[in-house]
C-alpha cells in the first residue's frame, strides 16, 4: 500500500512515466498505462493495483514494440511472435498484444501472404515455389499460402526475373548466356522446364532485336 506524491516524466525515456509512492521513487510506467489507469497524486495503491500496473505496462511495452516493427513492413503472426518474444517480453503480454492486433486488422496472415508475394513479384519476381517455401518460414499456414500463391505464374515470373537480369549481363555468347541467366533463375526456384524455356525465348528475342 502507498500513496501517490508525485508523477513526472521520465528523464531519458519521454514515453514514460515515474511514479513516486510515500515520497519515494517507486516504479516507472509506459504514459499510456498512466493516463488509461487514470493515476493522479493522491491515490492509494494496494499492492494487487501495482502488480496489475505492472503487467498493464508490459502489455503496453510489447504493444509499442510491436507497432514499431510492423512500422518496418507487415509481419506474419509467428514472425512478429519470434521478435517480440526474443526481446524477453513474456508469453502472455505477446498473445494478448497479437490478439488486439488481429482485431485491429493490423496482423492479417493473409494479407501479409499477398504483401509478400506482390513485394516478390513486382521487385524480384521468383517462382511459386520459392514464395511458398519463404511463407513457411514466415509461419504462415499452408492453406493460405496456397491461396495465395495460385496466381503466381511461373512463366510469366521467369521472363520478367530474366529480362531485368538481362541488362545486367554483358556481351557473351549463347553458352555463357544460358548458363549464367539459367543459373540466376534456378536461384529463383524456378524448374528446368520453365528455365529452359525462358532462356531460350530470351535469347531469341534478343537475337532478333540485333538484327534491327
């Protein structure tokens, strides 16, 4: 039980607060917890009151660090879990943070999926495989990746992966050109197939091009 004499701003940390209990510095705050708790000099605080202080405050210091890191770019629910979690806040700060979150509409995992493959195919085209493989490791499930990436066409990925890789290749003849473009789609998860018959459409158009 104390009674609270004092609450200022913190001096290195401006998001939070210091409070002061029976004239003593007691424990600090995020300002949001402070102003939502509606705290206010004069109060008495129960020990029970404090340690729900204390997990309101790290609800709201995970939330904070999440919105910091979805700040960046979107986040699938497992990534923006592993980050948080290796920061130390604790389990349940995390699931009740993602839970807000979702009903927020601020972590969708299919969302992130077409964030993700849309990002892929319009910067750095790759084939279905290799998006689905890096959905995985982003923890999102496999029926939404499927969804997701049912519209991505190989065919049409590997041409355009080729042609922007096409200007970065220098004069060379058909075998150093279909080994190193083969080579740069093949690192695109691309199939034999499908490379096969980019690089020869490629260096055809190409030919035809030099006749001009």
């Amino acid at each position: 039980m104390g009674k609270v004499t004092a609450i200022r701003a913190g001096k290195s940390r401006a998001r939070r607060v210091n409070l002061f209990l029976d004239g003593n510095f007691a424990f600090s705050l995020e300002s949001e917890v402070a102003q939502k708790e509606n705290l206010r000099v004069g109060q008495e605080l129960s020990q029970d009151r404090i340690k729900a202080l204390a997990r309101l405050d790290g609800q709201q210091r995970c939330h904070n660090a999440a919105l910091h890191y979805l700040g960046y770019r979107p986040r699938s629910e497992a990534e923006l879990r592993e980050r948080l979690a290796r920061r130390g806040f604790d389990g349940d700060s995390i699931e009740a943070v993602l839970n807000m979150l979702k009903q927020q509409a601020l972590v969708n995992d299919t969302d992130f999926a077409r964030f993700w493959r849309d990002n892929r195919q319009s910067f750095r085209p790759r084939s279905r495989w290799l998006t689905t493989r890096e959905l995985r490791q982003k923890g999102v499930a496999d029926d939404v990746i499927n969804e997701v990436v049912a519209t991505i066409d190989d065919e049409d990925s590997a041409y355009r992966a080729a042609m922007a890789k096409l200007r970065r290749l220098p004069p060379i003849d058909y075998q150093g050109f279909r080994r190193r473009l083969g080579d740069y789609l093949k690192r695109q998860g691309f199939s034999y197939g499908v490379i096969n018959h980019t690089v020869g459409r490629v260096w055809h158009e190409q030919q035809e091009v030099n006749k001009i």
